[in-house]
C-alpha cells in the first residue's frame, strides 16, 4: 500500500491548508488533517509501535524493578554503614532522588524546545534517533557499575542522564503519531503503541526473571555483574527492536512557516507560540493543564502499586513480582481494545470514562482493604485495566488538536507539563499517611488527584473527537 497524497507535497500542502485563525479559541487546522484520505502502509504502523517495545525495558527493568533496587541495595552502602530499621539506606534512596529529580528539570527545560527545533527543521526522525542512541550508550555504561559505593553516583548519574534521553525521544516519537495514522485511526495506533510498550515490559520482566530462578545460568553474581548483564542486555534489546522505525517510517517535512532560530532563541519564540497556542488552539492549552494532573495520577497508581500491595496487602516480594506482571499483561491488552473505541467514540471519553473508573476502583481498594489479598488482586487490575487507555487516548487526543507542522513542540509541552505537576501525587499520598498515619489512607490521595483531573478533564469539551464515516 502506499500513501494516497506524495509525502514531497505535504509542505505546500501544509501552507495551503492551515488557515488564520479569529483570537475567539477556535482550534486551527491540525496535522492528522493532512493525512485525511491517506492509506498507511501497516508496516509503517508496526515499525512505529515497536519503538515502544523497544524502549520499555529502560523504564520496567532499569527504573522501576532491577538496576534501581540494586543501586540502592546494601551493596552500595559507604564504608562502616550498615543498612537497619533507622533506614541508613536513605543515603541511597535520596541521592538517587536527587539525580532524577535534576534529570526532570533538565527534561523540563528542553523538551518543549528541542520538539519546536526538530519540527522547523523536519528532523523529527533524525532527532528520535540521536537521543534513542543515546539512550542505549547510556543503558550499556551501566554494565561498568561495579557494587560497591564509589560507583554509586555514576550509577546514579546514568540513569538520570538515560531519563532525559528516553524523554527527549518519546518526545519526537509521540509527534510522529500523526505520520502513522489518520483521523479514524489515531486512536487504534497509539493504544498499539502503548500496548506494545507493556507487553515488551512484561517479556524483558520474565526473561530476568527465568534467569534468577535459574542461577543467572552460570553468570558470577560478584561485584553485581547479573544485574550489569541485565543493564546491557536491555541495551542490546533497544537497538534490535529500535531498526524498525527508522527504516520503514518517514522523515516529518519541514514546519512551514516555522522561524529556524539559534538554541536560545528558542525559548522566546516558545513564549510566543504558546501565547498563540492560548489563542488560536484554546482546547490544546487545557488539555495540556487538565492531563498534567490526572497523568501524575495515573503515575502514581504504578509508582505506589507495589508498595499498596506489600504494605497494606502483605503481599511478598514475589508476589509483588507476578502481580507487575499480571498488571502490565492487563494494561496491555486493554490499552489495544480501548484504542479502537477511541476511534468511535473519541478520546475525551475514553478518558473520561477511564479516569471515572479508576476513581471507583480506588475507593474500593481502600474501603475493602480488610477483605484480604482477594480484594487487590480484583480491583488492583481493575486500576491497571483503566490507566493504560486513559495513557493512549491521552495522546491521541493531543495529536487530534495540535496545529499542523507543531506536533513536536506541542509534545514537548506535554513532557514538560507533566514533569511541572508530577509532586501532586507523591505529595497528596504522603499527606494522607502523615494526617492518618497508616500507608491504606495514601490510597486515598491518588484517587483524589484522578478526581480533581477528571473535573478538569470533563470542562475540556472540543477537539479529541472520532473522524466521521
């Protein structure tokens, strides 16, 4: 199959297209509006997905279950410190905080820019694969992070600087959403997309651990090197399943109309495209505000997931293990079925309808807490079976009313959005335990942060809609 209108013209057709728009909020013409009447080739499609699959173990495996604990293990420890109830691994836990916490604002800083930059510029692709490679460098030097505490900060400092990396990409491969897809199909793509993401996390998560249960195959535990092999195998698995999307998606033409300026020029010409952005794209701008609360939400019903499930739930270690898996699993599969109902009934009530559930299920994880590990396990998934959606239709619906040529820019001010709100959960969970001093009342102050983005969210009335038959 092949493309219905030559990718040569989309510049000239992007200058013909998009119309002045009146200061009244009306939204101007978006991208996905030149690719109406376009027959995608699905290798394309599929090339595109993989990228998420691709990258997913860098946030499963490296930031959230393997080389994160084991940077901050008792291995790591100074000299004449021994890890105890008074928590002396906090030396650990909070210097790696810092480094990521730096690491946000660094991708705070840069994202919005370096999206506007890649879209003058038509290096949208050429961009994605900079960072992702540098994402792999990054990913394979931790095979060098020996266990022992002088390695500590390197470690520290690689996946701070392997964050800001794996954002600034998905940063440009969020904006080639809409080279993939077209009106009626946006939302059926980024729910592969994002179902790809979770199934590659749940096959890198069992691969590891195969190789735990069956003694790293013969692999030295000394010196931590099962855990580098896991870092550089994640390395490896990047680039094998990154060649895809390169190869078979397209390079994004040139922004027409878009000033090419130097770095720090950048900056003001973002001021003044997000004064129009208010003006021209009113619905965009709020979308970009209501999605950096309940996003923060949906980040923390998988940040604190695990530590329900052990605290509250007195589910062991392994346990906690098979439930990620089973949760990935769920928000895989329901994330593809959601996106082809994105595509009937629009993304907005995907999201809605997908905030509004998880609402339900949090209330009831905390108000049946005392029926035992029954209870999680029902309603645990349940929360897993709405955030993936939500996620998905998240993006679909900001590729639905993101003016044309700025797809970048627009997804950069996503990234740097919700990197701006991300306290709103840890801080409203910490809140209700200290208030109530019990870890079950932290519940509450996620679902309370996914209440207030689904108020936000439903005043968001225009643009995230179906394309009509």
């Amino acid at each position: 199959m092949t493309n219905e209108t030559p990718g040569n013209d989309v510049a000239a057709t992007t200058s013909m297209r998009i119309p002045v728009a009146a200061n009244t909020g009306a939204v101007a013409a978006v991208g996905l509006d030149l690719q109406e009447g376009k027959v995608i080739p699905r290798k394309q499609v599929f090339s595109w997905a993989l990228w998420d699959w691709a990258t997913q173990p860098f946030n499963s495996v490296i930031i959230t279950f393997v080389f994160s604990v084991y940077l901050t293990s008792s291995l790591f420890l100074p000299a004449g410190v021994t890890p105890d109830e008074s928590g002396e691994n906090a030396i650990l836990t909070s210097g790696l905080g810092w480094a990521v916490g730096a690491a946000g604002i660094l991708i705070a800083l840069l994202a919005p820019v370096m999206g506007q930059r890649a879209d003058a510029a038509g290096r949208r692709k050429l961009w994605l694969g900079l960072a992702t490679g540098a994402l792999v460098i990054t990913t394979a030097l931790m095979f060098f992070v020996e266990a022992d505490y002088s390695f500590f900060w390197f470690g520290a400092a690689l996946i701070a600087i392997g964050s800001v990396f794996s954002e600034l990409a998905g940063v440009n491969y969020n904006a080639m959403l809409v080279q993939v897809s077209t009106p009626k199909t946006v939302g059926r793509i980024s729910g592969l997309g994002w179902g790809f993401g979770y199934l590659g996390g749940i096959v890198a998560l069992a691969i590891v651990i195969v190789m735990q249960q069956n003694g790293w195959f013969g692999i030295p535990t000394e010196d931590g090197l099962n855990i580098r092999v896991v870092a550089l195998g994640c390395a490896i698995w990047t680039i094998i399943f990154a060649i895809p999307i390169f190869l078979n998606v397209p390079e994004a033409p040139p922004g027409a109309g878009r000033a090419r300026v130097g770095f720090f020029a950048s900056y003001r010409e973002l001021g003044k495209d997000i004064a129009r952005l208010f003006r021209e794209s009113r619905p965009t701008f709020w979308f970009l505000l209501a999605s950096a609360v309940f996003r923060d939400g949906l980040a923390g019903v998988f940040t604190f997931g695990a530590i329900i499930a052990a605290t509250v739930f007195g589910f062991s270690p392994m346990q906690v293990i098979i439930f990620g898996i089973a949760a990935n699993l769920v928000a895989g599969v329901s994330t593809i079925l959601a996106g082809r109902l994105d595509d009937r009934l629009g993304a907005r009530t995907i999201i809605l309808w997908a905030l509004g559930g998880l609402v339900v299920a949090g209330l009831v994880v905390f108000l049946a807490r005392d029926l035992g590990t029954t209870v999680f396990w029902i309603f645990g998934l349940t929360l897993t079976l709405f955030v993936g959606p939500a996620q998905a239709a998240s993006r679909s619906f900001l590729a639905r009313v993101t003016p044309a040529g700025r797809e970048g820019e627009i997804f950069g001010l996503y990234a740097t959005t919700g990197r701006a709100a991300s306290f709103l959960s840890p801080l409203a969970w910490a809140a209700g335990i200290a208030i109530f001093h019990s870890t079950a009342w932290g519940i509450l102050g996620i679902v309370l942060i996914l209440a207030i983005g689904f108020v936000l969210m439903y005043f968001v009335k225009a643009g995230g809609r179906p394309a009509r038959s």
